[in-house]
C-alpha cells in the first residue's frame, strides 16, 4: 500500500473545484494508494515518474516514488489549465 501525499497548494485547489467532481477526485486520489497505475493513466513525456489520471474535466498529474512507497499529488486542475 502506498502512502498518498497532499501539499496545502493541492488542498487550496480543492477547495476550488466544482462540487459535483470532487467526490470522484476524492475518491480517485484515495484508490492511488492501492493502484498508483490505474486504468487509464498516462506516463508524462520528458519526465520519469510523472502520471497524469483523468476525472471528468480535471487532471490529476502526481509522482510515484516506488522505492519508498510514496504517491505526491503535484497538480489539481481544470483541463485546460493543468500544463501551463
């Protein structure tokens, strides 16, 4: 089982999400620390342990450190936002 981290940037932006996505953002951050690869996510390009998992119209990009058993959720955000 990993250990899941959230910085007080990630729970500022979820403070900011629309009501109706944040129990799947929730929950979806909650089953990383099961399965840090699940469906659907995607390995970054140009970075070696960056993925990014989907939810509705945000993104999730976290870092997996398998070493130590650690997922870091980096970034929060709005699809059209997230890689700026």
């Amino acid at each position: 089982m990993y250990n899941v981290i959230l910085n007080k940037q990630i729970l500022k932006a979820l403070d900011k999400i629309n009501v109706t996505y944040l129990p799947s953002i929730k929950k979806a951050i909650n089953d990383l620390s099961q399965n840090p690869r699940p469906f659907g996510c995607v390995k970054l390009t140009g970075s070696e342990n960056h993925y990014r998992i989907r939810i509705g119209i945000y993104r999730v990009i976290y870092s997996i450190k398998d070493d130590i058993l650690t997922v870091e959720v980096i970034k929060i955000d709005h699809r059209k936002n997230i890689y700026r």
